[in-house]
C-alpha cells in the first residue's frame, strides 16, 4: 500500500531559504554569489555557521552537517533548505537524521548529484516531498546562466503542474505517456544505498528518472544492471 507524501508549503516572495553543506564543502565566493541569486528571486537567504567548515573532503563532521541540517529543518521562520554543493558526504547523515522524525513539520530541501541520499531518504523513508533541483555551486552561483530559471521557480511555488520541460539534446528513445509518484537521482548514490537500511525502494508505480555524469559506458551498464538486479 503506497504511503501518502506530505507536501512541503510552496514558497511565497520573501520566504527563507538557509543554505547548508550536507556534504563536500563550498568556496566562499561561489557561496556569496548563489545568496545573491537567491535574494534576486525574491526570496530571503541565510546561510548556516558551518556551511563553510572543512574537514577532510567534508564540509565538517558528520555531526556537524546532521545538526545544521536540523536546525535549518527546525527554524520555524525557515520555509527551504538548499544545498551548498555536492561532492561527497551526505549518506554520513542518514544514520543521526533517522532517529529524528520529520514529519512534523515537512520543508523543502531542494539538491542534486550527491545529495540524492538526502533526497531519496526523504521521499521513499519519510515520505516528504523534495526537488531535485539546482544549488549554489556550479548553478546559482552562475547567476540564471547557470540553470532553468523558469522551472525551478514555478516548482518551488507550487506551479508545477502541466510544466514542460525540454532540456536541449533531449534524445527519446521510446515515446509514451507514463504518470506516477517521481523518484530517483543519481545512479552511483542509488546503488550504493543497497544492501544498508537506507536501500533505494521506491514504491510501485513510480515514474522512475536516474542521472550522473562522467561515468564511462561500461559503469553506466553496470548501475542499471545493479538497479535491475536489486
């Protein structure tokens, strides 16, 4: 039986959004920028202690991450949490997030690449809503160059529906209409999630959707092999 999802609050202009770093950590500069950006949206962006913290190939300590993924979670004046970048380290966090229940009070958390752990945790486990969608490094720090300005702003208030996307270079290889409950992320994410507590499961009917980038053919083969197998 497919557990109901809780929708976070669509975002309204002025609304916080608090950036933070679940996983490898973020430059100053691409930081301030991506604030930047966000405050040219419309919306209000603050920025957790620790999103700039260092350690090792981390943004911190696990503990260190888990908490201000907390207290960004907790903030009743925070509507969003977005991260930094990705990298490398948000799977640290599933075990210490577990023992919390989040459900009380369902926000956006809003990543991609590495953050597909967060992601996939929250929608399959907790049954939240979240956007795989755009953050600071690499996308909002470059300003509306650097993702699809459109889009992200119609999800993140709640006017999704009948939203197109057509990204350039969009190859189909087998036309159809499908409609389901999206899950997914990022292939290397997902299969090292299976065989933990936290294995990738999402449930019947799902419109299943997988990315990565820089992997050869022969990796690629053997993701959705694993996948498959799983």
């Amino acid at each position: 039986m497919t557990h109901p999802m809780q929708k976070p609050r669509s975002l309204k202009p002025g609304d916080r959004i608090s950036v933070i770093s679940p996983a490898s950590p973020c430059v100053r500069a691409d930081l301030d920028r991506g604030m930047a950006e966000i405050q040219r949206l419309g919306f209000t962006p603050i920025c957790e202690a620790s999103a700039l913290d260092q350690t090792g190939f981390t943004a911190g300590t696990p503990t260190v991450r888990a908490a201000a993924f907390r207290t960004a979670w907790c903030d009743p004046s925070v509507s969003a949490l977005i991260a930094a970048r990705g990298g490398y380290g948000s799977v640290h966090l599933l075990e210490t997030l577990a023992t919390w229940d989040l459900t009380e009070r369902p926000k956006l958390f809003i990543g991609y690449s590495d953050n597909t752990s967060l992601l996939a945790w929250l929608t399959t486990r907790q049954h939240i809503t979240a956007l795989h969608g755009p953050m600071i490094e690499g996308r909002l720090a470059r300003g509306a160059g650097g993702y699809d300005e459109g889009s992200f702003l119609a999800l993140v208030q709640g006017r999704g529906a009948g939203l197109e996307l057509r990204p350039e270079g969009l190859e189909v290889l087998s036309p159809g209409d499908a409609t389901g409950p999206m899950h997914g992320g990022t292939m290397t994410q997902l299969c090292a999630s299976l065989g933990t507590p936290f294995a990738f499961d999402p449930p019947p009917g799902s419109v299943l959707f997988l990315e990565d980038v820089n992997e050869r053919p022969y990796k690629l083969d053997r993701l959705l092999t694993q996948l498959r197998l799983s």
